[in-house]
C-alpha cells in the first residue's frame, strides 16, 4: 500500500540577493507515500513555499538557485528534467493549487479555458473534449451551474468558489501529487473547512497525494498522514500525525502545539507564545537555527547542528536532546498531559 | 450598455459645447482683427468689411448666431481665403496629417511593443538596459531633431527618400519616421512596466505550474493583461499624432492641418481657429469614448452599469 511517489533529499535553495546569497532551504528531506496526505508547517519564513516550488521548478530563475539535492519523483530526478520533459510533469504528473484565489486565476481569461488549457496540452484532447471534461471537473468540485459557470470570468466568483476552481484546474488532469500551498488561509473559517473536505474526497476519489503546506495546525490535524515541521530551513521533525500530536520530541513542535487555542482550556489561561522570533537565516550561526528560543538550550546547541535521531520507521527528529550522546534529557512532562 | 453609450454621447455634447463657448469668447479677447493693415482702411470700408462678417454685432450675437449655424452643421467662411467654406479647407488638410499620423501611429506602436516585450522578458540586461536607454532618448529629444537628422543622412546623404514636400507615397515616410519615435518610445516604456508588473503575478506562476509553455505562458497570460491598460494610453496618443503636429508638417512641408491651424491663429481667421478647435476636441472626446468601450471587451472585470458609471 506505501508506494514511495516523491522523495526529496537534501534540497539546498539559495537565493542572490543584494546583501549576498541566502539559502533559505538547508538540506531537506522527507518522502511521500502515493494517496498520502503530508503537511509541512511552520511559520512563515521557514522556506515551506520555496520548497514547494522548487519541487515544481518554479523558483524565479533569475535569483534562485537550487544549488544541492534531488527531487526523486517516481525514481527520477526532476532536477535533471529538460525544461520541455519538466513542462510535461507540471501539471499532468504533479499539479500546484496556491495561497490566494484572488490572484491565482487570469483576470481576463474565462474559468473554463483557464481549466481547459492544461487538459489540451497534456491529454492532446479536442476541444470539445476538453470542454466536456473542465465540466466535469467544475461539478466535481461542487460549483453550481457548472455549464455556464464555464463562461464566466474569475471576478464573477467569490473567493471560496474560485479556490474550488482552482482545484478544479489542479487536479483536471489526474495528477499524482497535488502541492497545495497554504490554500485555505486567504478563506474564511466555514470555507475554509469546505475546502478541506474537498480535497479530502477528492484524494479518495482520485488517489492523489498531497503535500499540504500551512501553519495552522487545526488544518494539519484534520488532513495529514504524515507532518514534517520545518524551522529556518530545516526539517526539524517529522513523523506520523500521532507522532507528531502526540509524542512531540523537539521543543519547537512542542512549542507550536502548546501555542495553540484550547478548547477545554478556561478562557483566563493566556495562550503559550514560544519566545523570541524566527532567526533571519542570512546570519545563522553553526549551532541549531532554534538554539536562542530554546528553553532547553544545551552548551553543544549553539556550536553544532544536531543530527537527524531516528525514532521510529517514520519518526525523525533534529536535536540534541535526542541524540544518543546526550546522558539524559528528559522531555518535560506537560507535553503528554496537555495534549490528551 | 446601450444606455451607457447614450449618456456618454450626450455628455460628450455638452463637453463640445463648453469648449465651444469658452474658445468663442476667449479668441474675442485676442488684440488685433481679421484684416491685415486695418489702419490702411477707411472707417467706411472697414464699416462694410465688418458688416459683411458680422463682426459689427455685440460678441453675444456674433455667439448666437455661431452656435445657430453650427448646429446646422456651418462652420462658416474664412476670412482669410475669400469664399472658402472652413469645412472644405479642414477636410482639404486633414488627410495628409491622419495618413503621416496613422502611418506613425501603426509603426511606432509595432516596434514600441516588440521594443518594451523584448525588454520586459530579458529584464535586467544589457538588452533591457539598450531598450529603455532608447526609450528614455526617444521621449526627450523633440521629434524636430530626429526629423532633421532624418532629413540630412536619408535625404540628402544617401538620397533615398525625398527631404520634404507632399509629392508621392515616399513623401510620406519621413514624416511618419520622425513622428513615430515617440510613439515608439511611449509604448515601449508602457508596456514594459506593465509586463514586469503581470510578470509578476500569481496566475502567471498559476499558467506555468499548468505545465504551459514558456510562449504560451507569455502570450496568453502576460501579454494579453499588460496590452489593457497600454489601450488607454493609445487612444490620446493617437489623436494628438493624427491631427497633425505643426513641426513636423512645417519641417516636411506637409499640407496639414497643424499647419493651417497656426497659419490662422497668426492671421486671426476666427473662424477656422473656432473650426479646427472645435474639430480636434470633438475627434479627441471621441477617441476616449471609444477607448472605454473598447476597454470594456478587453477587461471582463469592467461592466457598463445601468447608471452608466464604468
């Protein structure tokens, strides 16, 4: 049943800017199970978007540079794609449904071509054809009126009803691994939960894979299989959803899940913030980028950048608490009581 | 859509109107008559002269009486060419200025477009740096430099087109050469910002994430939307060139209509000033409205309300 469809190894992205090189991505690396869903959170900054384009190769050419790695999908290396081969695995193999529906969509292009232009270039269907299935997939996604929605330009829509177009436009041609880059936070909260359940039965109608990229973890909770949590670049854990909720071991994940609303908690209880904000990667040091927030810090955190500690088959986590030459750490206790 | 036309058309009526009177009594203020040496004249002649043009009537009067043959479509007669109708001598001169102007307009927009596209896609190069260098060259030298520089190496060093005057179709490349720089570099400078800017864009990231085509992407997607607003630019651009610039004509002796309207100014013709005003504001005002309803089928998002605001 776990087919591996994507494996992403080491994936450094620089980018030129004018105060220097930035590498905003540090050597990622996590794998993707065909109808899996896996969510990569973090704050913002923490390279999750540049991730994901670099998996689409759509960095701006001009000052991004994927300078190490690979990106295996179905044991090929999409880094060595001629731009020709890599147009055809852009929307037929892997497809992308980005942030903002607002801006997503071509102002001046109606919905059903914008549906359709993807269909013609990678099925080589006829127009009519093509027609016939953009309608499909406006019905799929649940837009009312789909025949003469076809017509209608994206303005026409509103914001929720365009990212179901944009799924649509996604997912029309089948495609293996749909790369959703945070696609429900421009949405208000009822959309928002709309959406989610449209990808979700989309993926079992279709067996899509999906790499969903967020920081919120309520969405996470909901959709993922596995969740990779990523800081200044890094992975810094990753495992199965369970792991992650329930056995967190790095103290940022620890950090996020406790910073979280709480429904049962009494409304007088502020809300954890974890302190300090994300380093500015440009000046990141050789130590663990999450050294100075940590409240565990050890002498070793700010010298060396940990290893990846194995726990289980899926569970990885980058810290020294973990590292089998640490004597004892003990994780703190709140994190199991909070969060039963 | 039908209502929005009507009331454009009927403000577009009154705008004319306007320009009409203020023209009408703003000439009125000029120093100086229509009649060369008048201080030659008699009192009696000049009695007879003014009665003949009406011009022994308080200025009320004379306006009435204008605005009451201008609507039936009498521009009146020169004063300076004896029993010439000014509607006959403006269509006699606007075919020469709209054929250099149209001729420009065509040319420069092409190149301009090509220019600005080129620059946009290789943004950041030497090609980029080349296109807006000529650009920003091509907006602030006056065209009367080029055209005299036209003249000299095209004209009278190589001989391959004729210097000046209105004789055959050559005659009429110079003149549209020279205008079209700035067309060429309007546009170019136009568009090129409006490509960066669509460039940008997420529904450009959207089209290639599809899988399209690095053309198909360009051509569908960014130059389609950055084409809209570089219309609006067009259209008074257009008008200002097609209704003839009075350096250029005067340079290539062309018999334009930039030409005869200073010739009157400098004589007081009022009449013909008082015609090719009201000639270029009414061409003007058309144009614009015809750029918002052409704005309109570019721009799905724009829609003709039943108020008849855009």
């Amino acid at each position: 049943m776990t087919e591996e469809i994507l494996a992403v190894t080491d994936l450094h992205v620089s980018f030129k800017t004018q105060a220097g090189m930035v590498t905003a991505v540090r050597g990622v690396n996590f794998n993707l199970n065909k109808g899996e869903t896996l969510a990569i959170v973090g704050e913002s900054g923490s390279g999750k978007s540049v991730t994901a384009k670099a998996i689409m190769r759509l960095l701006p050419k001009h000052n991004a540079q994927i300078s190490q790695g690979g990106i295996l999908y179905e044991g090929q290396d999409l880094l060595n794609l001629s731009v020709n081969d890599m147009q055809k695995v852009r929307g037929s193999e892997i497809a992308m449904v980005f942030q903002d529906p607002m801006t997503s969509l071509n102002p001046t292009m109606r919905i059903g071509k914008q549906i359709m232009e993807g269909l013609l270039k990678h099925q080589k269907l006829s127009k009519t054809v093509a027609k016939e299935k953009a309608l499909q997939m406006l019905e799929l996604v649940g837009i009312p009126n789909a025949k003469e929605r076809l017509e209608a330009y994206p303005h026409q829509f509103s914001g929720g009803m365009r990212q179901r177009v944009v799924i649509a436009m996604a997912l029309a041609c089948n495609p293996h691994i749909l790369i959703a880059d945070e696609p429900t936070t421009a949405l208000d909260v009822t959309i928002q939960a709309q959406i989610l359940q449209l990808m979700k039965d989309l993926q079992e109608k279709m067996d899509t894979a999906i790499i969903l990229i967020t920081h919120d973890l309520g969405v996470v909770a909901n959709m993922a299989d596995h969740v990779a949590v990523m800081y200044a670049g890094e992975i810094v854990e990753q495992g199965t959803l369970d792991e992650i909720f329930y056995q967190p071991q790095h103290p940022y994940t620890l950090g996020l899940l406790r910073s979280m609303p709480n429904l049962s908690a009494s409304r007088s209880e502020p809300l954890i913030p974890i302190p300090g904000s994300p380093p500015d990667v440009m000046t990141l040091g050789t130590g663990c980028p999450f050294a100075a927030r940590c409240p565990h810090t050890m002498k070793v955190c700010h010298d060396f950048l940990p290893k990846y500690t194995h726990l289980s088959d899926s569970h990885t986590v980058m810290c020294w608490l973990q590292d089998e030459r640490t004597p004892s750490a003990q994780i703190p206790e709140e994190v199991g009581s909070v969060y039963e | 859509m039908k209502r929005y036309i009507v009331k454009r058309l009927g403000f577009m009526v009154i705008t004319l109107f306007i320009i009409v009177t203020l023209t009408f009594f703003l000439m009125q203020l000029l120093p100086g008559t229509p009649f060369t040496n008048p201080e030659k004249l008699s009192d009696s002649q000049l009695q007879i002269l003014n009665a003949k043009y009406g011009l022994d009537q308080p200025a009320a009067i004379q306006y009435f009486r204008y605005i009451g043959n201008l609507l039936q479509g009498d521009l009146g007669y020169s004063f300076q060419y004896e029993g010439r109708t000014v509607k006959s001598m403006i269509i006699d001169r606007v075919g020469p200025s709209a054929f250099i102007g149209l001729q420009a307009l065509i040319f420069g927009t092409i190149i301009g477009l090509v220019l600005g596209i080129v620059s946009a896609l290789k943004h950041n190069t030497i090609l980029d740096y080349g296109a807006v260098t000529l650009a920003v060259l091509g907006m602030s030298i006056p065209s009367f430099v080029f055209a005299a520089l036209l003249q000299y190496y095209i004209g009278v060093k190589l001989e391959w087109l004729p210097v000046a005057l209105w004789e055959s179709y050559e005659s009429t490349l110079l003149p549209s050469i020279a205008l079209s720089v700035t067309v060429i570099a309007t546009v170019a400078r136009f568009i090129r910002s409006e490509m960066l800017e669509v460039l940008g864009q997420d529904y450009v990231t959207t089209a290639r994430s599809k899988g399209l085509g690095e053309a198909a992407v360009i051509i569908k997607h960014v130059v389609r939307n950055a084409l809209i607003p570089v219309v609006t630019m067009l259209g008074p651009l257009a008008v200002s060139i097609m209704t003839g610039t009075l350096v250029i004509e005067k340079i290539f002796s062309v018999p334009g209509l930039g030409e005869q309207f200073t010739l009157s100014i400098l004589v007081l013709d009022y009449s013909v000033i008082m015609g090719i005003t009201l000639f270029y504001s009414a061409l003007f005002i058309f144009v614009v409205f015809l750029v918002d309803i052409i704005y309109g089928f570019l721009d799905p998002r724009i829609e003709y309300k039943e108020g008849g605001q855009v």
